[in-house]
C-alpha cells in the first residue's frame, strides 16, 4: 500500500478544526512511508493471517463522506477496529467532540495515537489489543478497514458485530457483513490510500 500522505481535501472545514494540530505530530513521526515500516516490524507474528496487519489509510475525503452519511453528534461513541495511526478517531474527535476509542495491535501506533490525543485534550482513547478481543457493545458508529483481511476475520467481524447495541451503525471498507441481525443500509465507492474501494454501512437491528 502506498506511503502515508496527508491530503486536506476540504480546506475550509480542516482550517476551522485545526486539524493541521494532528496532522503535524502525525507527519513527524510517519513521514516518509515510516508508518507501513513500522506496521512491518511490529506486527504480530504468531496470530492471524499477516495480510490483516497490512497497512494503509482513510484519506480525509473518504473519512469525511463517512462522517457524511453517518452523521456523529457529540453522543456519538466511536470504535475504530484496527485504528492504525490513529488520525480518524483523533479527527471524529476533534470535529464533533465525541467520544472515541481505537484499537490496534501495532504499539508505536498506539503510544503515539494516545500521546496525540493527550496533548489535544481529546476525549479518544488507543488500547493495545486484538480487535476480536474488545468489547464492541459500548459503541455507536463502529470503523473497519477490512481490506486485507482474510475470509475468515470477515466472517468473525460479523459474528462479533451481533454484541452491537440496537441502532449502532457498523462500517466496513472493501467487505459487506452478513448477519440477520444486521440492516445493510448503504454502499459507496470512495477512495482509499491503495485506490477505490467499496464501504459498506450497516445499521444492527
Ligand atoms: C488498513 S489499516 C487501517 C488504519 C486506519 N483504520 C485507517 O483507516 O486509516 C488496518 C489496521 O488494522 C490493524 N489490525 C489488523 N488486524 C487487527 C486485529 N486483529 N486487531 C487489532 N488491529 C488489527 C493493522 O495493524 C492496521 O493498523
């Protein structure tokens, strides 16, 4: 997958929410393709398929037409499933002062996601964990980039999906969930760090 590269899409609405204050600390640490290297080194090596671990990110158009059709309020609870650097959550965030949580296995993601969050005064935790291994129920609008993931995580993701509270959206990037527990709701091709891409929006019943 291509290297890391900030995009500002719509100029206007990142000026007025300073994203540029996370996109800074962002590009010092992950510049310069370091993000997919340190994705490399310190990815699990006795879990699942490695594909999983594959790096690549939601540029800030597609996170926008996300936040678009889901349409966060500052109840809004969020979780990012496999968080990567962190720039999502920490950008749901900042716009809507809502709460969000990532999870991923990779640690300098997380130390810096949550030393990020810190020094923004954001209400958005990073948990070093597995994503199967975290409590999904909390959450009202659920993120996963599911590109590379192998046959058999999508089809844990929508087993797992069936602990959601009732009206929590779940998104998917490149994978359609199955579950009749599950209202698939809407699907757009948006762009994505390695080309277009299918998001599947899902709604639990
Ligand atoms: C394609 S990247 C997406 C990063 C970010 N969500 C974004 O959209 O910009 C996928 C991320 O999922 C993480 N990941 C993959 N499988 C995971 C698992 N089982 N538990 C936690 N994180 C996982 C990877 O380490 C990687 O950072």
């Amino acid at each position: 997958m291509p290297i890391f590269c900030p995009d500002i899409g719509d100029s206007r609405l990142y000026r007025n929410h300073r994203l540029w204050h996370i996109d800074c600390p962002l590009w010092l640490t992950y510049g310069w393709g370091k993000a997919h290297r340190i994705a490399r080194r310190e990815q699990p090596k006795d879990l699942r398929s490695r594909v999983d671990f594959t790096f690549g990110e939601t540029p800030w158009p597609a996170m926008r037409r996300i936040l678009e059709l889901v349409e966060p309020t500052p109840e809004t609870r969020m979780l990012e499933l496999g968080s990567g650097t962190g720039r999502f959550a920490l950008f749901a965030s900042k716009i809507f002062g809502l709460q969000a949580e990532g999870v991923d296995m990779i640690p300098t993601f997380i130390d810096r996601s949550n030393n990020i969050a810190q020094k923004q005064g954001l209400c958005c935790h990073f948990e070093l964990n597995d994503l199967f291994n975290v409590p999904w129920h909390d959450a009202s609008f659920v993120y996963v980039v599911a590109t590379t993931f192998s046959g058999q995580s999508v089809r844990d993701l929508s087993a797992k999906s069936a602990e959601l509270q009732p009206g929590a959206r779940i998104v998917v990037v490149s994978h359609r969930l199955d579950g009749a527990w599950l209202e698939r709701e809407t699907c757009e091709v948006l762009n994505f760090s390695w080309g277009p891409s299918g998001v599947f929006f899902h709604r639990k019943l």
